[in-house]
C-alpha cells in the first residue's frame, strides 16, 4: 500500500505542479520538490517529512539564497558552499530541517541576482504547501494512518 501511495502521491504533486504553471504561468514548480515528494510519500512517518519541516525548510533555504544574492550578486563556488552551509544552520536553528530545502539556495543562485523576492512565494512557500496539502490526503487514506504526526 506504501508504494502505491508514495506513486500516487509523487504523481499528484509533481503533477498538480506542473499543471498550474503551465496553465497560468505561475511558477510553482522547482526541482527540489521532487525530492520533497520522496520524503512526503515514501517515509511520511520521518521527521523531516512533517509540515513544519517541509514548508519551513524551503522557505527558509530560499530566503537565506536570495540574500545571498543581494549581497553578493556573482557567487563564487566558494561562495555556494557557504550559503549552503548557511541554509542548513538557518533550518536548524529554526528546527524545520528538510535537506531537499538544501539545494533552493542553489536553484536561486543559479537563477542569478535578478531573481524577484516573489521567489519566496512563488515557487517555494506555494509549492511546499501545495505539496503539504496533498500528502494530507494521500497519507491519510489508509485505514489507521494518521499524518502528519504534528504540525508545529
């Protein structure tokens, strides 16, 4: 039953994602999703596959990328391996680790210095909500399953 759970659910996100940016251009879908979706469906039960976890680590890991960006517009290599290091100990500090959240200050970096705070938002908050949203009911539709096992 996990393993077609964790299809359906992967599907569905990714999907679901996919779908709304094509269909309204609005961008909401990121390569660490995918990753997201293996934690959210295939080990929902692990702490790093709860919402505070999901919502709060992309959210935090694309901010901490996006200052980057403003203060220091061409990133060295060196400078990527820092701001990495930064996302993690921001997640930590805040207790919402996600290591697919790991790579958004990379997907922002690699965007460059023109990348509009809306990224915040749009793709990263949305995104991992929308996600959220379908791991309630996917996780939830077997007989005795209960997710997320807390919110905050």
């Amino acid at each position: 039953m996990r393993i077609a759970a964790a299809f359906v659910g992967g599907a569905a996100g990714i999907g679901l994602l996919a779908f709304l940016t094509d269909a309204y251009g609005a961008a909401l879908l990121m390569a660490p999703f995918g990753a997201t979706c293996v934690l959210l469906f295939a080990v929902p039960d692990s702490p790093l596959a709860q919402p505070r976890n999901v919502i709060g680590g992309h959210v935090v890991a694309t901010a901490v990328g996006l200052i980057a960006t403003r203060l220091s517009p061409s990133i060295s290599p060196a400078e990527m391996g820092i701001v990495v290091g930064l996302a993690i100990a921001a997640m930590q500090l805040v207790r919402a680790v996600h290591p697919p959240a790991g790579a958004d200050p990379i997907v922002v970096m690699m965007l460059g210095p023109t990348v509009p705070w809306s990224f915040l938002v749009l793709p990263a908050l949305a995104g991992a909500v929308i996600l959220v949203m379908i791991a309630l009911v996917v996780n939830n539709v077997e007989r005795g399953s209960r997710w997320p096992k807390y919110w905050l």
